[in-house]
C-alpha cells in the first residue's frame, strides 16, 4: 500500500470511529483510564451511563439556600434548598494525592463543555489527547460543568458513572450526568462552595456498585478524535 493510500485508510477509519462514538449507544460507550494510562473503549452491554443517587436530605442550619457543600468525607454533594434542608448527590472525590479543601464559588457554568487536559494530566498520561469536543461521549466533563473560582477545579458529569462514589479525580467533584443535570439550574454564578472533609451524614450505598465493571479493549491512536 502507498504512503498516499494509507493516510487516506488511516483518515477514513478516525472519521469512521468518530461517527460512531456520537452514535453509539451505552454499549459501546468511550472513556480514559486513569489508572493504567490507557484510552479504552466499553465494548459491554447495559446501562453503564444511566445513574443518580440523589436525595433530600435534613441538613446543617449553619448554610444557606442556595450554597454547596462537597463532603469529600461523605462522598456527597450537597446543595441548600432551605434552612435545614439539601438534595444530596453521590460524587467522585480526588484521589489521595490530589485531595484539597477550601470555600471557593460558581465563577462558571457550560452546557456540554469541551475538555482540554492540564499539563499535569499530559505528564502522567502522554497519550491522552489534547481536546475533547463537548458532547463527545469520550468527554470526561460529562454534559454540564460549574467552574470553581480561578482553579481548573469544576463541579461536572461524567463518562464513567461507575466511578461515583470512589476515589479517583485529579481535584475535580464528579457526578452523574443526570446529577449534575439537576444541580446546574440550580446553582448559580457567585454561589458559595464549600468543600471540605467534614462529614454530615452517615456513609451511602453508591448506585454505581451495581455496575460491573466493562469490558474493555485498548483504544489505537487512530480511534482518537484530531
């Protein structure tokens, strides 16, 4: 095969690729793997991106309506509807060595963000890509993301709803799509966070334990989207 000829191959499998991951269902579903430093593609069958655990919830008097409280001890987003009272989400919380706390706001908020990944991110994991458009099913923002403060920190959905409830985000709060689809309306710019490892309820059964883990395969370069 010529030089030529294979580019042109080489071109019309990512476009192939490409298309799908917009079309495809849950079964088929695309994500990055953190852990083994890989881009793997969900090959298994179900409901993998589907999920919510949220709740109301009797809450500390001390917030106000309208603030958020990330317990990274409780593995829960909570957000003040009244004095007393919250909607709890379960959440992803950041792995040991990317653990923080601090009272930040809502500085911005995006409907199907593009994701881009820190220089940290590229240095322990070169082959990630450089850009995922929003609304990509690969995209590790999921489908809404509130920004926080001047940090690269954000609230957001997710690709891998298996996830909520354990430690594995480089510093973000992640959440179920659907989750993060009922905060988003609710929260507003300048809205008070506070994240903290202050506990407020006793420890959740996660929804995601009862997703089996996917099958899955090692994605090529040429299935990355340019």
């Amino acid at each position: 095969m010529t030089a030529s000829l294979r580019q042109a191959a080489l071109a019309a499998l990512s476009l192939w690729v490409s298309l799908v991951a917009y079309a495809a269902p849950a079964s088929a579903q695309l994500f990055w793997d953190w852990g083994g430093g890989h881009v793997l593609w969900d090959w298994g069958g179900g409901n993998e991106r589907g999920g919510s655990g949220r709740q109301t919830v009797r809450f500390s008097p001390q917030f106000a309506p309208g603030e958020i409280i990330v317990s990274f001890g409780d593995r829960r987003l909570y957000f003040v509807t009244k004095p007393g009272e919250a909607i709890s989400y379960p959440i992803a919380i950041p792995r040991e060595e990317d653990r923080w706390q601090g009272v930040t706001t809502v500085s911005d908020k995006k409907v199907n963000p593009s994701w881009r990944p820190t220089a940290d991110m590229l240095a322990e994991n070169p082959r990630l890509p450089s850009w995922v458009p929003g609304g990509h099913p690969m995209n590790p923002l999921g489908v809404r993301a509130l920004y926080l403060g001047k940090s690269t920190y954000r609230i957001h959905g997710t690709d891998a709803p298996w996830t909520i409830g354990t430690a594995v985000s480089k510093g973000c709060i992640r959440m179920y799509n659907q989750d993060v689809l009922d905060l988003y309306p609710r929260a507003q710019l300048g809205a008070k966070v506070t994240v903290t490892w202050q506990q407020f309820g006793a420890p959740q059964e996660f929804p995601s334990a009862a997703y089996a883990r996917p099958r899955l395969r090692e994605m090529q370069h040429s299935d990355i989207p340019p």
